[in-house]
C-alpha cells in the first residue's frame, strides 16, 4: 500500500526535498541514514519504479493519489515529460540571437543524472580560488575563493567517490590527492591505442571517473534512464536505497510551487498535482530543484517578508548564471582498430591550465560516432571556408564539374569522412563559463512554467575554446580532429550558479552551509550553489557538497525538535 497524497499532509516531516537530481537525492539519502524522516517532491515521474530491477517493497514509499491526476500538458511536452525529460520551454535572449527551446535536462527520478553521461570528476585545488585563474576579467563577479577550501570539501569527495562506485585511474596532473576509484572496465583495442599514443607523445591521459558497474553488454545508457541499476544516477545509488533501507518517501509526479516562509524560517511547501494543491510542512527545506528551477521557486515565492522573492534583497537569485563552453570532436585513430565496448573511457588534463590560461578538461564523449554529426561537420566547415563552395560548385578540373552535380559531389564528401572516421572516437572539451551580473535566469510572466535567460555568450570565452582547440590540434595533429560541433556551443546540461554561496550576503545568497542568507533551514543544495563552474563536469561536486551540508541540516533538525521540547 503506497501512502495517499491525504496521509503524507498529515505528517510533519523533517524535511522535505524539493527535486531528486544530484544534489537532492544525495543529500535526502544521507539524511535518511541518519534517522531523519525524509520526504522527496519531485515534479517529474518514478521511472525507475516501473524496472525490473526496483526492489520489491518500493511501492510502499511512494506518495499515491487513488486516482492519476489528468494531464493537462500539450502532447510533445507530455511525450517529453514520459521519457523523463524537463517539458517546458525556455525563452533565452543571448548576444547570439534569441532562443526558444526545451532545456535538455532531466524530470525524472534522478533528476539530471537519468540522462548523464556520469563522468565524476573532481575540481581542482586552483578552482576553488577562481579569480587567481582569470586575473583580467573585470567585467566576472568570480570571488576571489569559494567560502570552503578544497582541503576541507576532499573528506566529501571521498565520500562521494565511494558512493557513487566510481571507477577511473588517477588523473597524474590532478594536485588535490588520490580519488577512491574502482577498477575501470577493458579499454576497446581503439581505445587501448589511443592511450599509449598519446602518452608517448608526452601527454597524460587516465581512464576517466565514471559511475558506471559496466554490467555485461551495458552501454553507458547514454539516452536516458539505466533500467538494470548499472548507471551509479541518483536515483539508484542515492533515492531507491534511501526508501528501501532508511524509510524515506518520496511523491513524483508532484510539483512544488512555492515555499512558505517567514522573514527566517521556512514553515514547508505548497506542492500541485493535477489540479490538487496541498500545503506540506517540515522542520527543514531543501531545495534541489536544479540550477534553472531553484532561483525561479524562490522568486515566485514572494511575500510581505520577501517582497523581492526569498533571499533576493541583494536582486542575486538567479543571476550569475553559468554554463561550459567547449567542443564535440572526433578522432580518427591512425589505425582501423575496433571501438567496440565502453565508450566513457579516457580523459586527459594536459590543457586544464596551459600557457598561464585556464582552459579545461578534454575526455571521451561516452557516445559513437553518428552520420548526423558528420553532416554537421560538413555544414560548418562549409559556412566558414570558401574553398568548399569552390569544390561543390566550380571544382577543377573541368572534366570532373562536367561529370558530377554538386549533390554529388556533396556525397562523395559524406561518403569520405564517413569512412576515415568510421572508427573515431568521439571526444568533447569542457571548458570553464565566468560568471556575468548580467547572465541570468527569471519566471516568464506570460507562460507560468517557462524561464527567461538573459546570456551572453562572451568572447572571453570564446577565445579559450579555441584556444583549448588549437592546443588539441597541435598535440593529436590536425588532420585526425574533427570538430563536430558548431561555433559557440553552450552547453546547457551544465547549468549552474545561480544561488551562489559566500561569506557575504551582499555578493552571495547562500551561506558557507548552503542556507539562505538570513534563513535558519532553508538550504539551496543543487549546481545553483557554484560561485564558479570549473572546466569539468559538475556531479561529483554537487554530490560531495550535498553530503558535506547534510550534516548541518542534521543539527538544524535537532535544534528545532530540542526547541520544542524545551517550550
Ligand atoms: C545528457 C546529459 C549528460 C550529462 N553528463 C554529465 C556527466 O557526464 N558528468 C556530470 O558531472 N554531469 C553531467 N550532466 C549534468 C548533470 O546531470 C547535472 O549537472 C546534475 O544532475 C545537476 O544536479 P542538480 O541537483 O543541480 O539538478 P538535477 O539533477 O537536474 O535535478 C533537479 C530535479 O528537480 C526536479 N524539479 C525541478 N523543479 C521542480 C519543482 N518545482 N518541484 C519538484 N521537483 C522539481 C527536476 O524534475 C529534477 O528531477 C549531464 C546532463 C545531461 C542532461
């Protein structure tokens, strides 16, 4: 018997958590070890729950209204939302002209993580004091250092690292002490090859950091949801564990819609289902909604204490909004060697820092090589150099523009890339995002579920994408890299910093412990936190912060249940 939507507003609990990506699944499980009563909210539905390998007893965890709510949703965002995927839209205004998309982030039991490619990488020791990385941009809010050292947040890495059975080998260029890694899977003989090529000509690559079991004929689940709990998401190594041993609850399909909240404490949430509004209460409140759904929830929940929206008085939440820059890039080996097998598997460091810049990290996409990609390749190299209109459309010699039509032609050139790549391994560059005042994500007054971006893709940025490019071309020689992304590539899964953290509650609007300025158990524990993005992937670091703060919320909890006690 699954609890009702009826059962569970009549339970104060000790704390709710808004969303069940990295940072919320993480952060509600550890809580949940520790004997909190723990109720997860997440707006999108239970897919794991419908695998076969959920564990029996799942169903009594989960909130449950007798009937299902209708779905008032027209039917691509409804298809959208079925595979687990964020339904609405975003309306982006960028110096690159105007967008109106749906973000490729997840809705879904696990958040994000349901679709990731589940590389967990560490920061560096450097990037937790960005500004000495970037000494010239002015025009960056980057605070000079993070409010906790990377000494202090390695404990948490570690931990992290085990839970979520993280396999890799060290990274030889990583300063900040050996991660808790798990033997890697075999590398495919492409991929063996490439590892010693590269190394003997003086570079350093590793086997990358992934949270992956590689079961047997596991691919990576690259397009969504793993269905044997191989993928180390959120949801199979965090929130499943967390109802099954430690008692939690967790109501999908569910949407919180704002947070109830005095001048300094947060009473619960109002939450939606279908057309059912209920007021849910708790001791604490974790919002885990991501980095484009946090900063929206705390705008829209304004009042006569937060006239602005909660902890907005400084107009910060939702501003300094970061993505990554970088490339996808495919690489032809020199010799046809198979591919076959895991494709997450290298990584290497040798840019990260290079020629007093910070660029980023460089590793394998998890992905193989598609004829779309190729295609796409074709196009951009087209747009940006003459000599391949001159091919398809006036070629020497003459005999040979008599002989073949420019499709022709055209297909020729498919066909020829096509083949040389057709044992590539598919790359992509990660490159580190400043954070701008000015970049910013905000509700969209007109179509309640949508986000407005302001973003402006800076030339800064630019020019170390192309820095980092050009670096990659000098060391694996050009003819063997492929850039198949296009110009300016944002990349909008990495979404973070718009609830920064910080000492100060003029620059920031979460304290050291991720809560709210000015609030006592209102915590901020998603990717909004990052006053700063790095150049590599973010999970690792909104997991390990979120066990590093779980244990301050622990004593938020005991302090309220103390005081009531007490009075
Ligand atoms: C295709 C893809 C590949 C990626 N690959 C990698 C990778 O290899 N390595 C890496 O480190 N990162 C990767 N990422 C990024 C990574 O998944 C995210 O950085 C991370 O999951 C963010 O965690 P989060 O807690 O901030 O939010 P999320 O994981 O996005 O979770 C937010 C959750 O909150 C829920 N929610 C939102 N609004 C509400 C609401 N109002 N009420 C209730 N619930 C709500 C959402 O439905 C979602 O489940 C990838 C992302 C994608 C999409």
């Amino acid at each position: 018997m699954s609890l009702t939507p009826e059962a569970c507003a009549a339970i104060h609990w000790d704390v709710i958590v808004v969303g069940t990506g990295m940072g919320g699944a993480t952060v509600g499980y550890d809580l949940a070890r520790r004997g909190r009563k723990v109720l997860f909210v997440e707006k999108g539905p239970f897919l794991h729950a419908g695998f076969a390998a959920a564990p029996a007893g799942l169903n009594e965890q989960i909130v449950r209204p007798a009937t299902a709510p209708e779905n008032a949703l027209e039917p691509e965002a409804a298809e959208r939302l079925a595979g687990g995927r964020w339904p609405h839209r975003v309306r982006a205004r960028t110096n690159l002209g105007e967008l109106n998309f749906r973000v490729p982030t997840g809705c879904v039991t696990g958040g994000s993580t349901a679709h990731y490619a589940a590389a967990l990488e560490r920061f560096s020791p450097q990037d937790f004091m960005p500004r000495s990385n970037f000494p010239d941009s002015d025009d960056s809010t980057l605070p000079e250092q993070w409010p906790v050292s990377y000494e202090e947040f390695e404990p948490h890495y570690r931990a992290a690292e085990t839970l979520f059975r993280v396999r890799g080998t060290q990274d030889p260029l990583h300063s900040g002490g050996d991660s808790v890694l798990l033997e890697p899977p075999r590398l495919s003989p492409r991929d063996a090859h490439l590892l010693q090529e590269f190394a003997a000509s003086g570079l350093h690559p590793y086997r990358v950091h992934v949270g992956c079991d590689f079961v047997r004929d596991c691919d990576g689940c690259p397009h969504g949801p793993c269905e044997r709990n191989c993928k180390r998401d959120a949801a199979w190594t965090c929130l499943i564990p967390a109802l099954i041993e430690h008692g939690a609850f967790v109501y999908p399909d569910c949407e919180v819609t704002r947070i109830n909240a005095s001048a300094t404490v947060a009473d619960g949430i109002i939450c939606r289902q279908g057309d059912t509004e209920q007021v849910l209460t708790s001791e604490a409140v974790v919002l885990a909604a991501g980095a484009f759904a946090s900063p929206v929830l705390l705008l829209k929940s304004d009042s006569p204490d937060w006239p602005r929206g909660i902890g907005n008085q400084h107009d910060l939440v939702g501003r300094n909004l970061m993505f990554h820059g970088g490339d996808f890039v495919a690489i032809g080996p020199d010799e046809p060697l198979s591919g076959e097998g895991a494709q997450k598997t290298l990584a290497l460091n040798d840019f990260y820092h290079a020629d007093g810049q910070k660029l980023g990290t460089f590793q394998t996409l998890g992905l193989e090589l598609n004829i779309g990609q190729i295609m796409q390749y074709l196009r951009e190299t087209a747009e940006s150099s003459t000599a391949w209109w001159k091919f398809l459309f006036s070629p020497r010699p003459v005999w040979w523009r008599k002989l073949t039509s420019p499709i022709v032609r055209l297909g020729a050139m498919v066909y020829f890339y096509a083949f040389n790549f057709r044992h590539a391994s598919v790359w992509v560059s990660i490159v580190e995002d400043l954070p701008y005042f000015e970049n910013r994500v905000y509700p969209d007054p007109v179509n309640e579920h949508d986000v407005l971006i302001d973003y402006r893709y800076s030339d800064e940025l630019k020019r170390r994408v192309h820095a980092l490019r050009d670096r990659l071309r000098d060391a694996l020689g050009r003819r063997r890299l492929m850039v198949l992304s296009h110009e300016n590539k944002i990349d909008f899964p990495h979404i973070s910093g718009t609830c920064r953290f910080g000492e100060d509650p003029a620059s920031s609007v979460l304290d050291r412990d991720n809560c709210v300025h000015g609030m006592s158990n209102l915590f901020v524990v998603d990717a909004s936190f990052f006053p700063s993005s790095a150049g590599t992937n973010p999970s690792l670091t909104i997991a390990a912060n979120a066990l590093r703060v779980s244990g301050v919320i622990d004593d938020v909890i005991d302090r309220k249940h103390a005081a009531m006690v007490a009075g």
